[in-house]
C-alpha cells in the first residue's frame, strides 16, 4: 500500500487543476502538504499580480477558480498538517524563503513536486512571440531547477528525498504551436534523469511524470483542438487529474524505491500508433 505518513511534500502550481488533485493525493496517502501557488484566493494583492501572470491567472482569479487556501484546509480537515503559502517559482528568493520555513516550521521536506507550468498558449514558430518563450522558459524549467537546487541540500542531509517533474507526452512527442512549451517539457527529462544520477547516493530520487491530455479547468477552457486530441488517445477520452496524481504518489513512495529517472506516461496511449 502507498504509505507517505511521517513524509512533509511541497507542491508547486497547486491553486487548482493537476496540482491541488496531487496534494489532496500525497494528504490522502498520509503526507503532510505544502500547497504553493502564485495565486492564493484570500490575497488581496495577488488580485493585482494575476494580471501579472497573463489572461489565464486573470480569468482564473476574476471566476473565483482559485483553491490554494481551500486545498491547505480540506488536507487539515483530514488530520494532516498543511499550510498554503505564495510561491513563484521564478523568484529563486522567494523559492529559498519558502522551502526554509517549511523545514522550520514542518520539520523537514522529503516529497516535491514541480507541477507549476504555463499552459496557455499556441503558436507556430513564426507567431512564437519571444516574451512568451521567454517566460515558458522560466516557470516550466528554470522554476523546476530553481525548486530541485533549493531543496537539494534539505533532502541531501535527510538523506531522503523524492522528487517529481511534471513533463508532458509534448516533450517526448513535440507539439505542433508548441515549440515553447514542449521544449521545456523535454528540458524537464533532461534534469530529471541527471539529477537522478546526481541524487541516488545521498538517498534522492527523481523521477518525471509524462501527462497526455487531462481534463484540468485550464484544459476545458482550451484551445478548440480537444475533440482531435481525444481521438488520438487510445480509450478515446481524457484523462482526470487524479490519474496523475496516482501515478505521483506511486513513484514518490517506497513502493518505486528502486525506480529512478524514468519518464511515466500518463496518457491513455496518445504516443501510441493509432487510426
Ligand atoms: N492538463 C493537461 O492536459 C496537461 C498535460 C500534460 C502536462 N500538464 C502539466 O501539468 C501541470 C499542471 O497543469 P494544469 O492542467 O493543472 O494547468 P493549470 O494552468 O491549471 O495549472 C498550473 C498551475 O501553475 C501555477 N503557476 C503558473 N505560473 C507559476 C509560477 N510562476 N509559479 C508558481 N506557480 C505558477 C498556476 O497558477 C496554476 O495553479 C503543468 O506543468 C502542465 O504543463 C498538463
């Protein structure tokens, strides 16, 4: 049985969708969760920060589809110790402030998962606006580096730790208008599996996760390409952010032990050939 009690996790990006599934998982599974997001619903400045973060935030924030503080109070009301805090993952300080506290204040950190990323955008190549390459570039991979080298020296002298990158079948596969965002998922594999080799003798390991097409609130908001998408699957349908997050508290328990730098699909056979 997956067992995570005694365990502290973080998770990134967790205001709603895939992130908040896997937090209320890891809480489930016996963890103590850290839900982190850059929108938090009782702030009242990151009302103005959503407009920061681009129209998805926006949209997000002004529809009330924001559960950062929720989640930290259901993941309570199941007897577990939680706390929501604003964290973004490309203010490295903030990151650092973060990670510090939650060692003081929950007395270790043993499970993270890099689940923040942006996406909310398609363009091909030539409408690949720079601004947006940029700052993919900055949440979805240096955000996951910035959070692994934070954590490193924590889990190195627990000589404990199990990390989780949230890639994309977009960073095995490509995608087409998504040259931003499935460089950074493929980016995502490259990290995880030299950080597995880095992390296996201090008791570390890294693992990615490769998700196909999952019916999060950002996803259903989409970008009209659901139904072809779908097709490609092999059960014709997507997936729920729950089977993630399964797959999530399976690799970061000691029932994968022995599994370190491997990319799991996701994805109900999307990367398989199919007509
Ligand atoms: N939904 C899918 O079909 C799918 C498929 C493959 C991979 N993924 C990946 O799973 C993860 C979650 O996806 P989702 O569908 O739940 O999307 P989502 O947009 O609902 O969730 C992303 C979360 O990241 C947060 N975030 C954005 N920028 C941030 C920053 N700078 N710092 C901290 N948090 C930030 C957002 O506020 C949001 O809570 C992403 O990494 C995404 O790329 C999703």
């Amino acid at each position: 049985m997956i067992n995570l009690e005694g365990k502290v996790a973080l998770v990134t990006g967790a205001s709603r969708g895939i992130g908040r599934v896997d937090a209320l998982t890891l809480a489930r599974a016996g963890a103590d969760v850290v839900v982190t997001d850059i929108l938090l619903e009782s702030d009242l400045e990151s009302r103005a920060r959503a407009e920061q973060y681009g129209p998805l935030a926006q949209v997000m924030q002004s529809t009330g589809q924001v559960y950062t503080e929720r989640t930290a109070e259901a993941i309570r009301a199941m007897g577990r110790r939680s706390a929501a805090y604003r964290m973004d993952v490309t203010n490295p300080e903030q990151v650092r402030e973060v990670f510090a506290r939650v060692r003081e204040e929950f007395g270790g950190l043993h499970v993270l998962v890099n689940n923040a990323g942006t996406l909310d955008h398609l363009g091909q190549i030539e409408n690949q606006r720079d601004e947006l390459w940029e700052r993919d570039l900055r949440v979805n991979l240096t955000g996951a580096y910035t959070c692994c080298k934070a954590v490193w020296p924590i889990m190195k002298e627990q000589q404990d730790g199990r990390i989780v990158n949230m890639s994309s079948v977009a960073g095995t596969l490509g995608g087409f208008g998504q040259a931003s965002y499935s460089s950074t998922k493929a980016g995502l594999i490259g990290l995880t599996k030299s950080l597995a080799l880095e992390g296996a003798r201090h008791g570390i390991r890294v693992n990615a996760v490769a998700p196909g097409i999952i019916g999060t609130e950002a996803f259903k908001m989409g970008t009209g390409h659901q139904d072809r998408m779908v097709a490609r699957t092999a059960f014709r349908r997507v997936g729920e952010p729950e089977d993630v997050a399964n797959a999530i508290a399976f690799l970061v328990s000691d029932l994968a032990r022995y599994i370190t730098g491997v990319v799991l699909n996701v994805s109900g056979g999307i990367e398989l050939f199919t007509f």
